[in-house]
C-alpha cells in the first residue's frame, strides 16, 4: 500500500478516541491529510497532538455535534473551503448503550441512532459528490452485534443491523458512481468505550465489571480483546487500490467471536 494514501483527504468521524483515533492516526501514518470530527474539543485535540507527535502531519479538527444535521453539515463545509475534495470517509462515531431493556428509555434510542446511524447517513450524502469525484471510499464502522443480537445491547444491535442494511444499500450506488463502500464489525476492542460497556452490562446482571469482562472473552474463546490498530490495519486495505475490487462487504475483526455462517 506504499504511496497509495499520500495527500489523500481522509475524514474520520469519532476521530478523538478509540478506534476512530485509531484509524485516523494509521492514515496520517500513510502520508494522508485527515480530518477529525467529534463533540469534544478536548478529545480531538489530545487525538490531533498525540497522532502529529508519531506520524508528523497533525490533523485538522472539526468540533461539531453529529448528532444534528448543521453539525454534519459543518464538517462538510469545513473539507469543502480547505480542501474541495475527500478521497476517504470513515464513519466511527457513535456510542450506544448497552443495559436492560426495561431502562432504555426512548431518548436512549433516539440518542443512538441520531449519531451513530444518522450521523453516518447524512456525512454520507454530504460527501458523497467529492468522493464520487475522487472516486474515492467509504467505510463504515459498526459491530458484531449487527450479526448476533444481544439481549443486554438491543440500542446497539439495531442501530448496527440498519447500518449494515444502510451500508450495503449505499454500495449499489457506489458501483455506478465508482465509489467502494464497505463496513468494518469490530468485536470487543480495547478503548474507553468497551471499558463503560462492562460497566453497563455489570449494572443491569447484577455482577462486578471483571466478573463480565472475564464471561464475555470466556463465553467467545478468545485469546484477547482486538486493539484499534486490528481496526485499522483493515481499514488501509479496504481503500488501498489492492482492494478496489472489494465492494459491498461486510468484514469482521473480533478473533472468531462471530458464531455462525455470514
């Protein structure tokens, strides 16, 4: 993938922490220019300081909330006055919460799905004239529990099956416009979000937080947790040129936790 990323405008939103920070901080690495979107300043700051410190190129950052249209919308108009292009979108905001079903209050699903879903249609179609231009890739970030619902984490196994449903639609598109479009489902990885996971999960089982994290890698059989970097290394292939042939997929990176055909 030597050259293939160098002065690429890559966007990424949740680009301040986790496994956004993680792919954004891979690009950077390659020679491209990204662009972090996120609601913290703080956050994306810490992001844009520690991946300038490793790869050099500092990236820019949009403080914006993508849960509404207008904060979208000034990503957008950010990358359109510095830029005029975007060859790469990346969509990994998006945090929804896991508990007993009886406590997830209708504001917690309409929470979830305006980032985490909403948030990626709309930069989708925001972007989508400069990546057909650039011909250009989308890669959508979204789970395992798009695959495997889960009674504790029913917000976020819906709102990953309509992205998944969204992605796979939005590749038929991509094939005439000469965009790829294709979806990442991490399983348990290790950021600050997995961390308050176990949290949540604890509180509605009755059980210690080690307790949880101990059943889940048990209950899988896995040898560890995925890292960002897992994330990211499949994130470079899917929009290097090696890979152009690969559309419309849906690829996950969870050490075999998957059960089933898929």
């Amino acid at each position: 993938m030597a050259n293939d990323f160098a002065g690429k405008i890559v966007v990424v939103s949740g680009g301040s922490r986790g496994i956004g920070r993680g792919i954004a901080a891979a690009f950077a690495g390659q020679g491209a220019r990204t662009v972090l979107a996120a609601s913290s300043p703080q956050n994306l700051n810490a992001a844009a300081d520690a991946i300038a410190g490793a790869a050099t190129l500092r990236p820019d950052i949009v403080v914006a909330d993508l849960r509404r249209e207008e904060g979208c919308a000034m990503v957008h108009a950010f990358v359109l006055e510095r830029y005029g292009r975007c060859d790469i979108l990346v969509n990994s905001a998006g945090a929804t919460r896991a508990g007993a079903f009886a406590a997830l209050t209708d504001e917690l699903w309409q929470d979830g799905f305006a980032l985490k879903f909403f948030g990626c249609v709309r930069l989708c179609r925001l972007f989508w004239p400069m990546l057909a231009a650039a011909h250009g890739h989308v890669v959508n970030i979204i789970g395992g529990a798009a695959r495997t619902p889960d009674p504790e984490f029913l917000i976020g196994g819906s709102v990953n099956a309509a992205m998944s449903n969204f992605t796979k639609g939005l590749s038929g598109l991509g094939k005439r416009d000469g965009v790829n479009v294709n979806a990442i489902l991490p399983g348990m990885t290790e950021t600050e979000r997995v961390e308050q996971l176990f949290r949540q999960r604890a509180e509605a089982s009755g059980s210690s937080v080690e307790e949880v994290r101990a059943a889940l890698v048990a209950k899988d059989g896995l040898a560890r947790l995925g890292t960002p970097r897992d994330i990211a290394a499949l994130a470079l292939f899917l929009c290097a040129e090696a890979a152009r042939h690969i559309q419309g997929t849906a690829i996950a990176v969870d050490g075999g936790a998957t059960p089933g055909l898929y």
